[in-house]
C-alpha cells in the first residue's frame, strides 16, 4: 500500500509537470488532471475522486477567491487614479531609486507580521508595478525582496498561524519563537529577496502589466499620505484584531471591542472599507466618473478570475494528496532513520510540503511527527524555538506548481511557468536553506 501511494503521488507530480512545461496545456486543466490521476492510481474511486475534488475547490476558495477579487480592484483603483506613483515618488525621494528593494523587503517583513500572505502581496502588489514602470528595471528587483520579507515572517513570526500552531504542538514558548524567528529572518531576507533579487533580475527581465489609463496621464497625482492611508487601512484593523485575540487580557476585559475588531478586523470586511475609501477618495473626489470606476472594477476582475480559479485548482491537488496520506507516511518512514531531532524536522515538513504544497499544513503536520520524539529528552526553551524555525523553514522550501503561492505570483508578476520555477521556487529554497542554516546555528550557541 505505502509502495503503490508513493508511486501514485510521484507519477501525478510527473505528469503535472510534463503537462504544464513540455506540452503547455493550461495549468487549471493540468492540474485537475493530475489531481484525478493520483486519486485514482492511490485508490480512490471515480465518485471519491471528484467529492476529493469539490472539497478541494471549495476549501480553498472560500478565502482566497473573496481576497483575490477585493484586492484586485483596490489595486486597480490605485493604479488609475495615480496613487501607486504617488507612493513611489515618495520612496524614490526618501530612500533612492537603489536602496527600493531595500524597502520593500523591510515593508514584506514588517507587514507580514499581522496580515496573511497572499493579502499582504495583493495589496503592495501595484507599488512594484509602479516602480517597475518608472524606473524600467526588472520588476523581479522588487517583487523577489517584497515575495522574501512576506514569506519570511509569514512562517517564522507569530501570531501568524503556522508557528502559533507549531509552538503549541511541540510545547515551544511564543516569545523564544518571536526572538529566534527574528534574528534567523534577517539573514535570510537579505540572502533570499535582496541579494537574489538582484541577481535573478540581471537574468530576467520582467515588465509590469501595460495600464489601460482612462484619464488624462498628466492628472495631477493624489497625496501620498492618503494612498498610503487607504492601505494602512486594513492592515492596521487586521493588526488591532490580532492584538485583540492574543491578548487575553484586552479579550476579556473588552468584549464589545474585541467582537467589533473581530468583525472589522477581517481581511474580507478590512479589505470593503479600503475598496470604498478607494472608490471616493482617489475616484469621485479625483473626478472619476461612476461608469468608469466600475469599468475599472469591471476589468480588475478578468485576471483575478484566472488567479482563483488556479489557486483552487492548486487546492484540489493538495486535497486528493492529503485525502490519500502521503505526507504522513514518508515523515513516518523519515522517523526510523534516527537523525537529529532538528535536522528530521526541517526534513519532514519540507517533503510534506513538495508534496502538498501548504506551507502552514506542513508545518502543523511535520509538527505532529516531531512532538513524540521530544517526550524522549530534554529541551530548552531557545533549542524547542529553534526546532519551530527549523520545521518553518522545511515548511517553505520549494515553491511549485501544487502552492497557490506559486499561481499568485505567476499571474499577478505575469511569469511563464518557466520564470515562475527560475525565481520564486529558487528564492523559497535559498530562504528555506538560509532559515534552516540560521536555526542549526542558533541551536549550537544556545
């Protein structure tokens, strides 16, 4: 049986990729046809493989498909109306046209923090445009350093969930993980988003999708303190909600508050508000009229309709390899080879992860295999924090075709599949490895 599951998952990853790459059918169709294939060859039958299927779809895009569409048209409203260059004029003047990437990889890390990856990338997404546009590099300069200090925290930093949960399934306390996964996350952006950055933009050049201008180009540009507000805005009621939840204190004791940031606080009410703030501020107020802000909506919403239906198509493949119980059966094959309780971790949560593409289901899963192993000896509290970092790390490697990630990036950067495996699968793996590294070294001093 353990035989004929890895064999079923290896095979439905082969033809996905040879569909994808050598024969260029679509990667929605390609990838329910792999998605039925390893179904199938794993055990399930015909009517199984398509409620595994509808699952998937259907999980997945309860969020991801409401943020998307939101996003899509905020970003598009702030492209029209100016707002995007006017942010970049600014960061240009304050911090020169060299020291951007900089930037943005500090913003990603800092943003990140609060606010869940894919709405944290859709929201800066139009200022890389911007800059790209203006400054006619590569838009890969900006997007990798941005991608890097999104992904980093994401993974290594609570409240996000992957650690939080990481750190309550092996007994690890929050604030030796916050400390570790800041001193390992430094490095590790500057090697994976800064510096490959720079490098991989020398090697392909990418430019930000043309804009469809429906007002005169020399319209005087919004202020930048209001384009900034506007998407501060649901970052800021994300990051109070937060604070709400992890603080017992402030739950308890304001109740009324905490239900009320809940409700704002959610990325899909958090990213309305902004949309309407948009609407007026940087539409009406700036002499929109309504027909051409919904012409603008309208159309923001043709790309973000094939980004959904890539991200579920990705989440029905991740669902038929969880439905069948591949990654826990190589992580417990792992377990038998008696290797270092930090080393099997980064291990086990990176196979888990090529093979079903979540990181945060990686890193909960990996988790769970490594919690018996530390019953059998004594850790610290910075060496249960660096095995967090170390399972974090595994949990981000390798970025494919089976991540909704890697469909994001690839439509909203306008990569080819090709581009897509050359830089943000290449920038995951060095930013796993360096992670990885830092733990490994933190763990020996500690």
């Amino acid at each position: 049986m353990t035989t004929t599951l890895l064999l079923s998952v290896f095979a439905g990853i082969a033809v996905l990729l040879i569909l994808v790459l050598y024969f260029r059918i679509q990667a929605f169709l390609s990838l329910l046809i792999a998605s039925i294939i390893v179904g199938l060859l794993a055990g399930l039958n015909g009517i199984e493989v398509i409620q595994t299927i509808q699952k998937g779809m259907a999980g997945t895009l309860g969020f991801v498909a409401t943020v998307v569409g939101l996003g899509a048209i905020l970003g598009s409203i702030l492209e029209h109306s100016g707002g995007t260059n006017a942010i970049v004029n600014f960061m240009i003047r304050k911090f020169g046209v060299e020291r951007a990437p900089s930037a943005l990889a500090i913003s990603g890390f800092v943003i990140a923090i609060p606010v869940f990856f894919d709405v944290a990338f859709i929201i800066l997404v139009p200022v890389i445009y911007a800059l790209q546009r203006q400054t006619r590099k590569s838009l890969l300069l900006y997007a990798i350093p941005l991608l890097a200090g999104l992904a980093t925290t994401h993974a290594f930093i609570p409240p996000t969930p992957g650690p939080v949960a990481v750190a309550d399934i092996i007994g690890a306390q929050l604030g030796w993980v916050i400390l570790i996964g800041f001193i390992a996350g430094i490095p590790t952006v500057i090697v994976s988003g800064i510096l490959f950055g720079k490098y991989i933009s020398k090697r392909i050049h990418i430019e930000a999708p043309k804009l469809e201008s429906t007002k005169d180009e020399k319209l005087k540009l919004p202020h930048v303190g209001l384009v900034i507000s506007i998407i501060a805005i649901p970052i800021i009621m994300i990051l109070v909600n937060t604070t709400f939840k992890a603080n017992l204190y402030l739950a308890e004791n304001y109740e009324g508050l905490a239900a009320l940031f809940e409700f704002l606080g959610h990325p899909f009410a958090a990213l309305i508000i902004a949309n309407l703030l948009a609407w007026y501020l940087l539409g009406i107020r700036k002499g929109y009229t309504k027909k051409q802000l919904l012409d603008i909506s309208t159309k923001s919403l043709a790309p973000a309709g094939v980004i959904i239906l890539l991200t579920g198509a990705g989440g029905v493949f991740k669902q038929v390899l969880v439905d069948t119980g591949a990654g826990k059966v190589i992580a417990e094959l792992m377990a038998n080879l008696g290797m270092p309780i930090i080393i099997f971790a980064f291990i086990a949560a990176a196979i888990i992860r090529v093979i079903q593409g979540s990181a945060t289901v990686a890193m909960i899963t990996a988790a769970g295999l490594v919690s018996p192993l530390l019953s059998e000896s004594s850790f610290s509290g910075p060496e249960l924090g660096c095995i967090v970092i170390s399972i974090a790390s595994g949990a981000t490697i390798l970025s494919h075709v089976n991540d909704s990630g890697f469909w994001l990036v690839n439509q909203y950067l306008g990569l080819t599949e090709k581009q897509t495996f050359k830089s943000l699968t290449v920038m995951t793996t060095i930013l796993a490895l360096t992670g990885f590294t830092m733990a490994l070294l933190l763990n020996f001093f500690f």
